[in-house]
C-alpha cells in the first residue's frame, strides 16, 4: 500500500513538475525582469543623464547578461555625441562590474558626431560597436572595442577606436554591421558612387585595420549599384558557410524596393544568388532587418506600404526566399507576409527565428490616428507565415513605455533578442519622463521553443491516459530510461510517440524537461 502511495505521490509531483515548468503566457510581460521599475515589472528606462538618449543595439551575453548600446548627448544642448552603453544584470539591476556603475559615455574628440548603429559579442566576451563619424567632415565607419569590464580595448585600432577611411565620392553612412566568427567586422550602409548612393560594404581585420583582403580592394570595400538611384544597406549576416548577405532598400523612380546582395567570403559577389548575386523584390518598401533559417532560407522584414510612397501608412511587411534566391512560395502568400496591427505607420525593424521555426518581429506601431507617436511592437509567426495566436491571443503585442510614445518619424529602432528559454527581449528608446529620449528594455514570456504543443499527453494520441501517459511519467519520475519507459505499454493506434526516443524529445524540446 505505501509503495501505491509513493507511486501515486510520484505522479502527482511529476504533473506538477511539469505545469510549474510551464512559463506565463506567451507575449505577456515577464514579471522577473525590472521588478522595481517605475514603469512596472517587465519595463525599464534608462538614462545616460542628458537628452535623447538612443538605443539601437541589444545584445544577450551567455550570462544572462544584457547590453544595450546607442549614443546620448555629451552636452546639454546636443552639440556633441558619445557612445553610450548600458549592462544589466539579469534581473534588470545596472551591472557595476562594468565600468563601476554599469554604464559608459565615450566621447571621440576627432569625431564629435558618432553614431552608433550596430553591435556584437565576441567568444572572448569582447564588445564591438560600429557607427558613423566624421574627423575631417566627411562620413567615415567608426569601430570601438570594449574588454568584458566596459574599458576600451587598447589592443584594438588606435587605442579601442578603428577609422574606415574615405569610401565613395562623399563619404559612407553606415546602418548597420555584422561578426565573422573569425574576428574580422563587416560594416554596412550607402554612400555615393558616380552618380547615385549605393550599397557599400567595408570589412576589418579582428585587430581593426581595414582588411584589402576584401575584394582586393586597398579600402577593404565594395561599392555597388543595385538599382540605378537610391540604395541603402540596412543589415548583414555571415552564413554558416561564410557567404555574406546584405540586405536593405533601393530605389528607382520613387519606388522603394526590398534588396539584398549576396557575397562570397572574399567580398566577390555570389553569381549563384539571385540574378547575378542579386535580389530585387517588388514591394512598396524597403529591408530593415534580415535573418537566416537552418536551412539556408532567408526572411526579410521591414515594411510595405498600402500604397506606393504612402510609407507613413505601412504594415509590417515580412518576406522569405530560398537559398538561392527564389522566392518560397510556401510562406505566407506568395512569399510575403503583410499585418496591420497599429492604428497607423507601423515598421519591422528586428527579426529573429526560434529553434523551433517561429518568427519574432520587432518594431513600432502606431498609436494615434496620423504619424505623431508609435509603441514597441512585436509580433510572432508560425514557420508557414500566419500570425501564431498562441502568442498574446493575437500573435502580437504593443507596449507602450514612457509617456506618450515615440514620435513616428524619428523612432528608434526596436531591437529583439531572443533567450535560450523562449523569453524575449526588445530593446529601443522611449520617451523619460522629462519629455526627452532613454534607452528603454521590455521582456516577454515566451514559452521553451516548441512549448504550445506540451501537455501531459506524453504519446499524442489527443487524450491524457493513466495506462500510457501516467505510468510512462511515473516511470520518467522514478529515474528510468530508455525501453523501460515504454515497455509494457499498450499503445492506442492514433499515438504518435510509441518509442523512448520520441518521448524524450517531446519531454526536452516542448515541455522543457531535463533529461538524460
């Protein structure tokens, strides 16, 4: 009788493990981080003590940790611009090993306007950041690198900062960059060719010299028309068998297009991608992020608009292409995907895939009837493109932080990353509450990857059975492996998970269990 007893009490904490295992609603606010925040649990803002503080990069240390990098004033009247970069400790707290109080303002006195745009983490725990600047009034990439304790790096270009040097006719703006994992930066935005801006692409070495490697070029860049007017470098990825992607707009009469650029790992272009490395897709818009899936496929988000040159009106607007370029007629409707959800301009700017092949999407919405304010949006696909209702109800969430939202034309760009657990964390700017700019944090729950589908129907059959699903969790509790899990067991014809190895994956992958 006490055996029964302990088998029943084995069971019982078992579902219970399980259900505790189970985190809060998808795309609600993640109640441990910032639990004092003034905005309320979930919602941080941040200050760099002057105005306008903007944030355009997050990153997720292996830690936990969190980084946010932008640039804030160095003066009360704006004059000049620092480098401003935040860490936080898991829980939201700024992290006082780094740099003492968990913040750092560098101010470049060669360049006093930079930008930062871009960051990335190093394996050794180093931070690389990328912006634009300009020393001799000409628009230059600016790198600086920071050790694991927020100083500059002095083994990295000229005492942590790194100068590009003069690309194209007038200079190059730089909107974003990209690690190799052998060290070396890619850096990637527009500057003017013969006639017109084009996609321009500079690469470093990991101790920041320009790298003439790079297209046997003595800059280390490349310079290229993609569409005869107007193109601009928004993203860039290094694939797992070192191609580069680029992605961003281009225009031709007005008409913004989605574009990308596909480039071997010696900056040669990809005549395999596309048309002759290529990739012009025809919405009324432009890339402003790009990702790359496990099998090769990329997705594009930005936005589109219900009407050319109506940008102000736009959706989120999300596309996915083959490897090779072709369009995956497989994902939404033809290859794209369009959602209203704000009440008037809405853009994608941040894109990330679950290991699961769901789709976050980070960006703004707005929240009034004409363009004067927006919030943080994220929505989340299913891997065939449908807004995945699990998520918030919906598929999507809007979260307004500050006091009034942002001002839409001017909004910063909402970065997401995602964490090993399904969490997720948008960072961005959003209004103090002395009317100016702060780099502002959200957190969601996300649930593990894959955990829509967990329930204590452990072999699939749609039905919770003590014969099959009970005794196989009983067994799983007491500390069996293997056929011993499922032997014995009578299984009813429409389960799908009859085997050990079916079973645990399910376990580990969906429900979030440890397991050996």
């Amino acid at each position: 009788m006490n055996a029964i007893k302990q088998t029943i009490a084995t069971v019982c904490a078992s579902f219970a493990a399980l259900a505790i295992a189970t985190p809060g609603q998808p795309g609600t606010l993640d109640a441990s981080w910032a639990t004092l925040s003034a905005q309320g649990a979930g919602k941080l803002l941040t200050s760099f003590g002057n105005s306008n503080d903007v944030a355009n990069a997050l990153l997720l240390q292996p830690d936990g940790k969190v980084i946010q990098v932008g640039h804030c004033n160095a003066s009360t009247n704006g004059s000049v611009l620092s480098v401003c970069i935040a860490r936080f400790l898991p829980g939201g707290a700024l992290d006082t090993s780094f740099n003492a109080t968990g913040q750092i303002k560098t101010t470049y006195a060669a360049a006093p306007e930079f930008g930062p745009v871009g960051a990335a983490l190093r394996g050794d725990g180093k931070l690389v950041v990328a912006g634009r600047c300009a020393p001799a009034a000409v628009g230059q990439a600016c790198l600086l690198r920071y050790t694991s304790s927020g100083a500059l790096d002095s083994s990295f270009g000229n005492a942590g900062i790194a100068l590009g040097g003069m690309i194209g006719s007038t200079g190059m703006s730089i909107y974003n960059m990209a690690l190799q994992p052998d060290g070396k930066i890619i850096v990637v935005g527009t500057c003017q060719g013969t006639t017109t801006y084009d996609f321009c692409v500079q690469r470093f070495t990991a101790d920041g010299a320009i790298d003439t490697g790079f297209n046997a070029s003595a800059t280390g860049s490349l310079v290229l028309d993609m569409n005869a007017n107007f193109d601009y470098a928004t993203s860039a990825l290094v694939q797992s068998d070192g191609k580069i992607v680029i992605a961003g707009g281009c225009s031709n009469g007005g008409v913004y297009l989605y574009c990308v650029l596909r480039l071997l790992a010696n900056g040669s272009i990809d005549s395999s991608f596309g048309q002759s490395g290529k990739l012009l897709a025809t919405p009324s818009g432009g890339a402003q992020a790009v990702a790359v899936q496990p099998d090769g496929k990329l997705i594009l988000a930005g936005q589109c608009a219900h009407t050319v040159g109506q940008f102000l009106k736009g959706d989120f607007c999300i596309l996915r292409f083959n490897a090779n370029g072709a369009v995956d007629s497989g994902f939404g409707s033809a290859g794209q995907v369009l959602t209203t959800v704000g009440n008037y301009g809405n853009m994608a700017y941040s894109i990330a895939v679950q290991p699961d092949g769901r789709i976050v999407v980070a960006g703004s919405c707005g929240n009034g009837g004409n363009n004067s304010a927006a919030d943080i949006c994220v929505q989340r696909f299913t891997p065939e493109g449908a807004l995945d209702t699990t998520f918030n109800g919906t598929g999507y969430v809007i979260t307004p932080i500050g006091s009034g939202g942002f001002y839409f034309l001017y909004s910063p760009k909402p970065a997401v990353a995602l964490y090993a657990d399904g969490r997720i964390m948008v960072g961005s700017s959003c209004p103090g509450g002395s009317g100016d700019y702060d780099f502002c944090s959200v957190r969601y729950d996300g649930g593990p990857f894959g955990y829509r589908a967990c329930s204590n129907d452990l072999d699939g059959d749609g039905r919770v059975l003590a014969t099959t699903d009970a005794l196989m969790l009983a067994r799983v509790a007491l500390g069996m492996t293997g056929g011993a899990v499922t032997a014995g067991i009578s299984f009813p014809v429409e389960a799908s998970r009859t085997s050990w190895t079916a079973v645990r994956d399910y376990l580990v992958n969906q429900c979030g269990m440890a397991l050996p």
